[in-house]
C-alpha cells in the first residue's frame, strides 16, 4: 500500500521536467505567436525592427544569431577537437586526470565573465589592430567559441574514451601510428558523440546571451563583415525587455519563439544522435 | 608533385599541433581567471563585503548581492532539489524503458538545452506576471529551480545506478518493501553523488545572468523577505561592467563571484571523486 503510494507520488515528481518544458513552450508561444500572424509573416521576416511603430522585422537578428554562432563553431570546433584527441590518445593518465576536472570546472565561469573579457582585452585589440568599433562579430565570435569549448571538450573526450580499446591494439598491430589510428579508425568510431558535443555547444552559442550583449555592438543591421557590429535574437530580448510593453513585448516573446523552436530541434537532433548508440 | 610526408613525420607534425592547440585552450581560459584575480584581489576587503551599495555601485561594498545571491540560490535548491532526486528515483527504481521513461527523460535532456534567456521570459511571465509574484527572490528562485533541475535528475541518476544490486537484494531479503529498500539503503548510500548535482546545481544558478535579471529584478536594496526583489552578484557585475560605472568594483564582485563559483564546482568535483572511487 505504501508502496503504490509512493510510486504515484513519485511518477507525479518526475513529470515534473516535461510539464516544465510544456509549461515553458506554453507560455512563450501564447505570448509571442499572435504577434506573428498579426504583424504577418513578411512584417516579421523583414529588416525593419521599430517594435513602438509596428514594425517587427527580426531577419537581421536571425542572420546576426546564426554569424555569430558559426563562428563560434570556427573557433571552437578545431581546438575542442585538438583538445578532446590530445587528452584522449596522447597523453598520460596523469595528464588526462588533471586537465579533464579542469576544464569541466571552467565550464563553471558565468558567461558575463567571458564578456567582460571581450570588454576589457578583445574588443580594444580588435579596434587596434583592424580599425572600427571593435564590437563585432569577430569579437562575439571568439568569446562564444572560446565558451564552448569545455562543451565540445568534454563530450567529444567522453566519445574518444568510449571506443573499445581493440580498435588501437588491431591499428597498432598492423603498423599504424597513433596518428593515422586516430584518423582512419578513431574519428569515425566517435563520430556520432563529437556531433552531439558540437550541437549542444551551437545550442549554446545560439542561445547566449549577456556576454554577446556586452562585445557584439548590437547594431540593428545585417553586418557587412566580421568587423562590424551586430545584434542577435537574445540580445534584442534581454536589451528591450526591461521597458517593453503591449505589441512590443509580445515580439520580444516571438523572437524567444523563433529561438526556443531552434533550440528545441538542435536538442533532438542532439538527443537522437547520442541514443542511437 | 604533391609533398610526400611519411607516416612518422605526420604523426610528430600532429602531436605537435593538438599539443600546442590544447596548450592553448587551457593557457586561455586560466589566462581570464588570473586576469580577473589579478585586477580583483586588490579590491576585497572586510568593508567591501559586508557594506551596502552606494552611488549604483561606484561606492560601498556588495553586501546586498551577496544575500540576494544566497536567498535566491536557496529557494531555487529547496525546490529544485526534491524534485530532482524524487525523478531520478522513479526512472531508475520503477522504469525499466518503456514510454514513460521515454517521455521523462526527453524532458530532462530538453530542458537542459534551453539557454537561460528562455528561462528569463518564461519566469518573467509566468511567475512575475501571471501568479503575480512581482520582481522577487521568489520569482528568481522558482526560475532557477526550474533551469536546474536536469542537472540535479541527471547527476542523481548516475549516482543511485552505481549503488550495487546487491545492496537493494540484502534490503529485500531481509523484509524491507521497495520504499523502505530506497530510503534506508540506496538514497544514503548514493548520497555523495546526489550531493555532487545539488552542489553543480548551486554553482549553475550562482553564476547565471539572464534568467534571474527579469525575474529577481535589479534592486540595490538589502533583501528581507522573498518577495523582495533584489540584485545578484552576477546581475551586479553585468551592470557595473556594461554601464561603466565602476571597473575597480566590477573586477572585485567578478572575483567574488569566481572564488565561490570554482570552490562550489571544486567541491562538487571532490565529492564525486570519493563517490566514484567507492563504487566503480
């Protein structure tokens, strides 16, 4: 008896992840979608964003969230990689033992430290060095790589560590090195783990916030190139929230939507690669 | 004629690029730490952390951030946390695959790739907005609580899956039902591991920005109850920082706010150690 009832109770609580996520979905959609079939589909999708005028165009914020984003996957990805493979196949279980805890205790430091890093070191070297504001892309795009790599390092790790030892002893055996093993027989045994790394940390990029607020410059335009300044869909949100009001919350709520159906799709594409196994 | 390279001479050629790749990555991310450190430490002191804010924060210390930060962590962990443990509980005590471990778990896994802007509109919406609550710890603390409770079910669920079968076979031999079996036997032995989630979980909602600034609100004010609203560390550094208000002050609250970020993961971090060399 006390058994039955604890196992209701208990289904009850555990249920409560999905009826937060629905919760979640819920009441984003219901605050953000009217908007969109209001304004119309190419009010919305357009480059003019003057919400207090009814115009509620996010297409540059979209293009501005997907830049930024792919290059933090440009600088993220071949030094997470490097990373994952040199602690993986190359070095000391000593080493292994020591730079793995740290770089996962990394993935701890709150993204407004990694912008303010932007502030203070990145965006005066860029204006130095390239001209312009120094608020840009290129700054957004470092940071955010730079963000993503205890992600893609630990989860690409975990991938490497799971290939059955037989696979390096058979390579081995018939001469390759490490090298080529690592080419030829490792990369593809872990494909499916590095993938998930890198869409949970494109999630991430896509979906940060503060610290791309604080270097990207938040220009309401489609950047020209990585110098210049841009805006994303979390910038817009976190930047106009605080006063927003009427038609102009409510497409702060659909740009949340737009990001929340993005994520929501990396999450399962992410979730059925790692399943798969 | 393409450059032959020999096997032996592309293998040092890699060593060498992931070598200096990874000293890299890891060279930069101590490199912020130690910056931030290094242009901090000066800045702490004894008045600088039990004082009020003054002047929006050019002067005084960060005492009210340092309670609206512990206020709203606590909220978010007394909620979040049985939550999190009673889920992990029933998909590995009662589920053995099947839809609804399915569903769950599609949840958890979901909701943990929900960047936190998401988890600021919602909070602001739903708990500040439609039940009301107004900017306040409350708010703020419901919101993390839900942003952290995929972390808690998943780090708990690993830990209660390492406690040995035989342990619960003893328990059932010797009478004890399946809810005496979980109380007695398996949460006290997995205990370590659910704390190591708990404490992963804390360090989450410590540093995070996006989710409390809507929810828990910007006020400099001393918080005194839980509908307060209030300013954490975090949220304080974002303004200092973004507004130039003060650099000296927004190095010191950005050292603080390390120093307990990396002392909560670095203790979550010993505790699994423990926890993992017991049972694995």
């Amino acid at each position: 008896m006390k058994d039955k009832i604890a196992e209701k109770a208990l289904l009850f609580i555990a249920l409560s992840a999905i009826l937060s996520l629905l919760l979640i979905t819920f009441f984003i959609f219901q605050q953000g979608i009217p908007l969109l079939f209001k304004a119309g589909f190419g009010n919305f999708f357009s480059t003019h964003w003057s919400p207090t005028r009814g115009q509620f165009g996010i297409l540059s914020m979209i293009v501005g969230s997907l830049m930024v984003t792919i290059g933090a996957l440009i600088v993220g990805i071949p030094f997470g990689l490097a990373c994952a493979i040199f602690l993986a196949e190359f070095s000391s279980s000593a080493i292994q033992k020591t730079l793995k805890p740290i770089i996962e205790l990394l993935a701890g430091i709150p993204s407004v430290v990694y912008g303010f890093m932007g502030i203070v070191i990145l965006v005066p070297f860029i204006r130095q060095t390239f001209g312009g504001p120094g608020f840009s892309v290129l700054a957004a795009s470092i940071i955010l790589g730079i963000m993503i790599l205890p992600t893609i390092v630990s989860i690409s790790y975990d991938a490497f560590v799971a290939v059955p030892n037989t696979y390096r002893e058979g390579s081995f055996a018939v001469g390759a090195t490490k090298w080529q093993t690592v080419v030829m027989l490792l990369l593809p045994a872990a494909r499916s783990g590095i993938v998930a790394g890198i869409i949970l940390g494109m999630g991430r990029a896509i979906g940060e916030t503060m610290a791309v607020i604080m270097i990207a410059g938040n220009a309401l335009k489609i950047p020209g190139s990585i110098f210049d300044s841009v805006r994303t869909l979390t910038s817009t949100i976190a930047l106009e929230l605080g006063y927003a009001a009427g038609d102009h919350r409510a497409a702060l709520f659909a740009c949340g939507s737009v990001l929340f159906i993005i994520i929501i799709a990396l999450n399962i594409v992410a979730i059925r690669i790692t399943g798969r196994k | 004629m393409p450059l032959k390279i020999g096997p032996r001479t592309s293998q040092i050629i890699a060593y060498t690029i992931l070598l200096m790749m990874t000293v890299i990555t890891v060279v930069i991310l101590f490199f912020i730490i130690l910056y931030v450190f290094k242009n901090g430490f000066g800045q702490l002191s004894i008045e600088f952390l039990t004082e009020k804010t003054h002047d929006m924060g050019k002067a005084g210390g960060i005492f009210p951030s340092i309670l609206g930060t512990l206020f709203v962590t606590v909220v978010a962990i007394i909620i979040a946390t049985p939550l999190g443990v009673g889920s992990a509980v029933y998909l590995v005590e009662y589920t053995r695959g099947g839809l609804v471990r399915r569903v769950i778990s599609f949840g958890a896994d979901c909701l943990a790739g929900v960047p936190s802007i998401i988890f600021g509109l919602f909070g602001f919406i739903f708990f500040v907005i439609t039940l009301r609550l107004g900017w306040s710890v409350l708010s703020g603390g419901l919101t993390l609580a839900v942003m952290i409770i995929p972390t808690i079910i998943r780090t708990t669920e690993e830990a209660i899956k390492a406690v040995p079968r035989s342990y619960r076979e003893i328990s059932y031999s010797l009478g004890g039902g399946k809810l005496d079996t979980i109380l007695k036997v398996v949460l006290p032995t997995a205990l370590p591991g659910i704390l190591t989630g708990v404490i992963l979980g804390i360090g989450r909602a410590v540093g995070e920005t996006a989710a409390v600034i809507f929810t828990a609100g910007s006020s400099l004010g001393m918080p005194t109850s839980l509908f307060s609203s209030t300013r954490t560390l975090a949220v304080h550094f974002y303004i200092l920082a973004r507004e130039g208000i003060s650099m000296p002050n927004a190095y010191g609250t950005a050292t603080v706010l390390i120093i307990i970020i990396l002392g909560v993961n670095f203790v979550a971090y010993r505790l699994m150690h423990r926890f993992i060399a017991r049972y694995y």
